[in-house]
C-alpha cells in the first residue's frame, strides 16, 4: 500500500484541521493506520492510531480530547479531525501504515511502522 497525506496548512491558534490519508495499492483494512508529527529540530513523534476495523484507537497525551483518528475502508482513506489546534502542534505530519499483527505493541514509536507517506505541514499561528 501507498500513502499520500494531505489538509495541512496554516492556520490560528483554536482552529480545526482535518488531514486525509489516502491509500493505493494493497489492502488498506489490513492495516493499523498511524499518525506521526515531527517539528523542526524535534524526533517524529506518535499522534494516533487506529485499528484495522477503526474499532478501537490510540492517542498521545498531548492531543487527547482535541484529535480524532477515523478511517474509511470502502474509500482506502484515514482521518485525523484535529480541533482547538495550538502552536505547538506546528509540524510535519505523516500518516503511516503497519500489520496489526506486529505493530500494537510499538506503536508509540516511528521505528515499527514500515509504511510511510510523504507529509503534510501544520502551522498555528498564536
């Protein structure tokens, strides 16, 4: 499967964003679904994560209650909703892809996720 991330852009402080994940290629449903962030200067950091089925997700502290991590298995798409943005959500974000079989318990770094689309970048302005 081939990932391509796109929605970002800038944006002020308290605003809403919605990135999309689309998929080509193999099977999407046979895959964890992940978002990553890395800011200038900063290691890439874990956001969410979805399960194949889109039952169940994972978020990091820092974005828990403002992101929402969804999926669409009949369009090969993912979603990350991300509301009442601030600026140290300012990054590059990357959705990424794994088995489940393999990624559920490393999920929180970049090094298990062996499917990796290009970025998109989010700026918020203060």
């Amino acid at each position: 499967v081939q990932l391509q991330a796109s929605g970002g852009g800038l944006v002020q402080a308290g605003d809403s964003l919605r990135l999309t994940c689309a998929a080509s290629g193999q099977s999407f449903s046979a895959y964890v679904l992940g978002w990553f962030r890395q800011a200038p200067g900063k290691e890439r950091e874990f956001v969410a994560a979805i399960r194949r089925s889109g039952g169940t997700a994972y978020y990091a502290d820092s974005v828990k209650g403002r992101f929402t991590v969804s999926r669409d298995n009949t369009k090969g798409a993912g979603y990350l909703q991300m509301n009442s943005l601030k600026p140290e959500d300012t990054a590059v974000y990357y959705c990424t892809a794994a088995p489940q079989s393999t990624i559920l318990s490393t999920m929180w770094t970049a090094r298990g996720w062996n499917i990796w689309g290009q970025g998109t970048l989010v700026t918020v302005s203060s």
